[in-house]
C-alpha cells in the first residue's frame, strides 16, 4: 500500500470540486483532486456538464460555452496553479481522526482537510435511448435548457413539486407542455397544482409512462403506454424534460458524514462546514434548491475560503 500526504483533498471534479480546486491551488495549498471516472455515471470527472451540450447561462459567455469544454478549461486552470488530479474514484473514506484517510482501491491518501463535491445525478427513466439523447432533446434542468425549445411542444415526466415548478418554467418559451405522470393524481403540493391547472399551456397525460424515446440524433417524438392497460400510442414531441428527482452521490459518506434522509450532507448555516471539523461540502451534493452550476461554483469558493481560514487556526 503506498501513501501520499496533502493540505487538502478534494473529492469529486464538477464546478463545486473544480473552483474550490482554483482558490486553494492560488493559496498555495497544492490541493489533490480525486475527480472520479469516465465510465461512471455517477461523480464523473466534471459531473453533470459532461452530459450537457450548450451552456448559455454561465457569467462571462455571451456566445454560451459546451459543458465539457467548460470544465475542462476549469480543470486547467486549476492545474495553472498547482493543483493535482487523479482519475480515479475514492472507494472508502475515514474521518474519525485527523489526518483524514480516504483510499482509492489499494491506495491511501491521507490530508489535513477534506471538501466534498461529489454532487448529485438526476434520476432517470432508464431507457436505453438516453445515453445517446441527453443533451439533444432530453433534459433534466428547465432552468439550463428551457429557452431553446422555444415555440416548440415538449413533455414533462413527473408528478411531484419538481415537475410541475419545471412545466410552469417551461410555458414561458414552448408552445405547448404537456405532464406526463404514473398515476391520475399528482404527488404536488395543492398550490402547485392549482397553478398548473389554472395554466393554459400546460396539458396532462395521465396514468401514462415513457417507454421509447424517438429520434437519432435529437428528440423526434415519444412512445407512451398507459400503466392501466398497456395500450401505446406516440407523441411528436421535441423535448423531453425528466423531473423524477435527484439523487446526491453520499453513499461514500453514510454513517460518517450528516445528511438529511434525502441523503444531501447538511452544512452549518452560511458555510460549508460539515459536522466533521476540517471537512467541507459544496455544490449539489448539499443543494438540494438550486442545482446550478453557478451556484455550485460558488459554494465551492466559500469551501475554499473555509478550508483555507480553518487550516490557518490549526497552525
């Protein structure tokens, strides 16, 4: 077993892990950066906007940027000042003492402080046609994606608080959203569904689930069948928004780090302090509101800032 020793361990590579990775590698604190694997479909390197396309809504872009060129151009900034990355996934961590202990298979790596930014991934509908489509009709983000279908018929899958806040979004460009949900009645608070009752745009499918989504290289149309007798039919769609829920990649941390029963980590109020002292968590692996990849960049520098403040009153 080789070990290696750091100021600061960072695990997990999106805009939270990448910013947080920039402002402690410029305070010369040579953070590792444990940024997770490509074949993963979880905590990737990057998270979430390797998945994406087009990013309109990130400062200081006004032509838009692709996700992957973004972060990659984070993760070389990065890189400018130090900081060191491994492409691999931490597979078991250990807080009870300091120094922090977090392994990669055979490897440990041992740290003065640790910040968690291993994110959330969206649940999807697990179909196999997916992997190919998200980015290119398929969505899981209204409010990254929203103004490109603009005067166009989409669908939101879901029948939660979520879905209906994304369809009541989305009627501000499509021309049509229809919710497309399991069951005959919603999971929504009465106050969300009233407003989306009381919106013309928006239409219901219901005791309905997607089966197929149609199209090669975007979002053609949709295969529904009713969840009641079988029966299908198809929908000439051309986004696809899926509003099921998240899921925050935790498992790493169960029983060691708090977290809501939702499995988001609970930071202190105004911080990104855990209940652990010297571990921090950032970005969407604690917000379970905004989900952005501003804000997650954001809370990344707060991290960093912690991070860097509390290593100094160590010393």
């Amino acid at each position: 077993m080789s070990t290696s020793h750091h100021r600061v361990l960072i695990i997990g590579s999106g805009p939270a892990g990448l910013t947080a990775a920039i402002y402690t590698a410029r305070a010369s604190l040579q953070p590792l950066i444990i940024e997770g694997e490509p074949s993963s479909t979880s905590d990737q390197p990057g998270g979430q906007l390797m998945l994406t396309t087009e990013v309109e809504n990130f400062p200081g872009f006004p032509e838009g940027i692709m996700g992957p060129e973004l972060m990659t151009r984070c993760r070389e900034q990065a890189a400018r000042f130090g900081a060191q990355f491994i492409t691999e996934k931490v597979t078991k961590v250990d807080f009870s003492a300091r120094p922090f202990k977090a392994w990669v298979r055979d490897t440990l790596y041992t740290a003065d402080s640790v910040i968690v930014s291993t994110g959330a991934q969206s649940l999807m509908l697990g179909l196999p046609e997916e992997s190919r489509l998200i980015g290119h009709g398929l969505s899981t983000c209204a409010t990254c994606d929203g103004f490109f279908f603009r005067g166009q018929n989409i669908v939101v899958v879901g029948g939660g608080d979520s879905a209906l806040e994304e369809a009541q979004f989305l009627t501000k460009f499509a021309a049509k959203v229809t919710i497309i949900h399991r069951r005959d009645t919603l999971r929504a608070s009465k106050i969300m569904q009233e407003r989306a009752f009381a919106n013309e745009k928006i239409e219901f499918l219901w005791n309905s689930q997607v089966t197929k989504l149609l199209g090669d290289e975007k979002v053609t149309g949709i295969e529904v069948a009713s969840t009641v007798d079988g029966t299908t039919s198809t929908l000439d769609v051309t986004g696809v928004f899926v509003a099921i829920g998240h899921k925050p990649n935790t498992g790493l941390f169960e029983g060691i780090l708090d977290m809501e029963s939702t499995g988001y980590l609970i930071t202190k109020p105004g911080s990104t302090y855990t209940n652990i002292e010297g571990v921090f968590a950032c970005g969407d692996v604690q917000d379970h509101t905004y989900r952005q990849a501003i804000t997650a960049a954001g809370s990344g520098c707060m991290a960093a800032i912690d991070c860097e403040r509390w290593l100094e009153a160590q010393h």
